[in-house]
C-alpha cells in the first residue's frame, strides 16, 4: 500500500512539522499547536477503506484531557511514525465513539484529515492557510497519485466525506471513491456504512 504520507509525517518529532512552521507562524490564533497533530488515525498504510475528512477538531476541555502528560504525547507521534489500528482508550472521543469506530479499531479503515491541525471549525481564514501549507498539499498529492491509483485498481475504498480542501468534485465519478451523502454531520450515513460493510465482505 502507500506510503509517502507516513514518510512525510516521520519528519515530526513536535506540534508542527517541519515544512509548515514558516507558513503557520503567519496564522498563530488559527489553529492551537500545543498538541501532535491528527494528520491521520488509524493503520493507513495498510486499511482497505480510507475516510477522507476535514481538519483536527480542537475543544477547550476535550482535547486537553486526550493529552495528560509527555507521553501521551509521544504516543500520539508515534502513531503517526508507525500507524496501526486504533487503541480507543487512546484517542479522543471524536473518533472512539464514531459510528465507524469499529473499523479504526480492527485495522480496516483509517481516517485522513486534509489538514492534519487543530481547529474548532474551518473558517474562512482557515481554509485560506489550508491552501498553502506544504502539508495540506503533501496529502493531496498522496490522494492523487496514490490512495485514488488504488481505489481505481480496487484495492482501497475511498469515503469523501468532507471533500472540499482535498480538492474533490461532488460530482466526479472516480472508481472506488464514495461521496458522503451528509458531509455536515459528524456521522457517516446508514447508507455509507452499509458500503464499506459490502466493500469489506468482498476485500476478505
């Protein structure tokens, strides 16, 4: 499977990779870098179906409790540096009460954020930084000259579930790719879940 994405992140060893400190420094009340960033969960490498979202979330209490101490932010790049399957006693509550969390946890999705810092939502301002961080556009190339090579020869399933900052037409048809039906809900549809349920039979 592809690997690019977990290479870039490998430069990390903070809150703010390498390549994106210049751009960020310009920005510094957009986003809270006080912790690793989300830029994916799960075992990217090798999950079959992959989550396309948005950016990672940042709430005053929450987040602050997901990181107690030193460690835990080590964990938290050491996951990055070598993606598995999700530990839900491991991460914050966003993600460990989805109702797809069942897949982070057995290794047969990862969610992909396309811009990997924490924010409350994306504004305006947001969306504008997002365009020319070198990491935003280090996912996007792994997007298209990876992870959608891969659902086109269908080995991957590729849900967009929040589209817009990865660059993604609604209206496209690509092979292997599923646009969410809700993109404003934090929930993936009945209807979503029911095709990675049917994608995942066949995978096996």
């Amino acid at each position: 499977m592809t690997r690019s994405l977990v290479e870039f992140w490998k430069q990390l060893t903070g809150a703010v990779h390498p390549a994106d400190v210049d751009v960020l420094a310009t920005a510094p009340k957009l986003f809270n870098l006080d912790y690793p960033p989300p830029a994916y969960v799960g075992d990217i490498e090798r999950a079959p179906v992959v989550l396309l979202m948005g950016n990672g979330g940042y709430k005053d209490e929450e987040t602050p409790r997901e990181f107690p101490d030193e460690a835990s932010k080590r964990r938290a790049i050491d996951r990055l540096h070598n993606p598995a399957p999700v530990k839900l006693n491991e991460v914050c509550s966003y993600y460990a009460e989805a109702n797809y969390a069942r897949w982070l946890e057995s290794g047969e999705m990862a969610l992909v954020n396309a811009v990997a810092y924490r924010a409350p939502k994306i504004t305006s301002d947001v969306e504008r930084i997002a365009r020319v961080l070198p990491s935003v556009q280090a996912h996007i190339g792994w997007l298209k000259n990876e992870l959608l090579q891969d659902a086109i020869s269908g080995k991957r399933l590729v849900i967009a579930h929040r589209n817009r900052l990865w660059n993604l037409r609604k209206d496209s048809v690509i092979s292997g790719v599923l646009f969410s039906a809700c993109p404003a809900s934090e929930r993936l549809s009945n209807k979503t879940l029911d095709s990675v349920e049917s994608f995942l039979t066949r995978y096996e």
